[in-house]
C-alpha cells in the first residue's frame, strides 16, 4: 500500500512540474537565438590592443565570406610566411608551426589551422547580453 501511495503522490508532482506555467518568451526570444547583427564590420581598425594577457590578435577586418575548412583556409592566402610581406598583412608566428610537442610541422599546426576559434572579427553592435566587464588596465587606469 505504501508503494502504490508513493507511486501516486510521485505522478502528481510530475504532472504538477509539467503544469507550470513557463515564461514569457517565446523561443526566437531567447539570447542564444538572436543571430548578431553583422551589419557594421569596422573598415581596416589597425592593430587593436589587447585587453588581457596571452590573447590572440583580434582581426581588425571583416571575416564575411572568408572560408575556414578542413580543405582550405583563405586567412593563409594574406598573413602566410610566402605572402605577407608582399600583402603587408601581420605574419602567422611560429607557434601556429609547431606541433604539441614543439616540434615543426610541415604545414600550419592542425590545432591552430581554424583561425576563427581564437582570432575573432570586432564590429560595432549592441551586444545581445549586457555585460559589464572592466579590463585591468581599465581598472587600473593605465
């Protein structure tokens, strides 16, 4: 009697949880569904400083329609080794050559081939979550 009592009292809360009314928003609401609005991409900024340490390079240009893929990567066609100095555009470091071990690698790295997991585009957009970070520069005053 007391598993059928608890079984019984157990499914009412179930179906009590179910029931709850949930928020408002519906799901193209959400934060994680707003797609950014890369209208605005900034032309050419130069080089912007960095806000902590060992942060990649931001990308100072847009990166729409720029493919990076397992077959191919159009950031290698400016910023190679072969290429840069005639394009003018800042030069892969050696790291990106060298394997975990720190041995060089014939090619660029594999896990530092897709530029766009670290190096990200700036553009001037209303961001979809407030945020209040101050860097420690900022917040040292330098």
């Amino acid at each position: 009697m007391r598993k059928y009592l608890t079984l019984i009292l157990a499914a009412f809360a179930g179906f009590a949880v179910a029931e709850e009314p949930s928020s408002s928003l519906t799901m193209e609401q959400i934060p994680e569904n707003i797609a950014p609005a890369y209208t605005n991409p900034q032309k050419d900024a130069g080089n912007i400083p960095t806000t902590f340490p060992f942060q990649p390079p931001l990308v100072p240009h847009s990166v729409r329609g720029l493919q990076v893929t397992k077959n191919a990567n159009q950031c290698l066609s400016c910023h190679s080794p072969e290429v840069s100095p005639t394009t003018g555009a800042p030069r892969v470091p050696e790291s990106h050559f060298l394997d975990r071990d720190g041995k060089p690698t014939e090619g660029t790295s594999p896990r530092r081939y897709f530029c766009l997991q670290c190096h990200v585009q700036q553009t001037d957009v209303n961001p979809i979550i407030q945020n209040k970070f101050e860097s420690i520069r900022a917040r040292q005053g330098k």
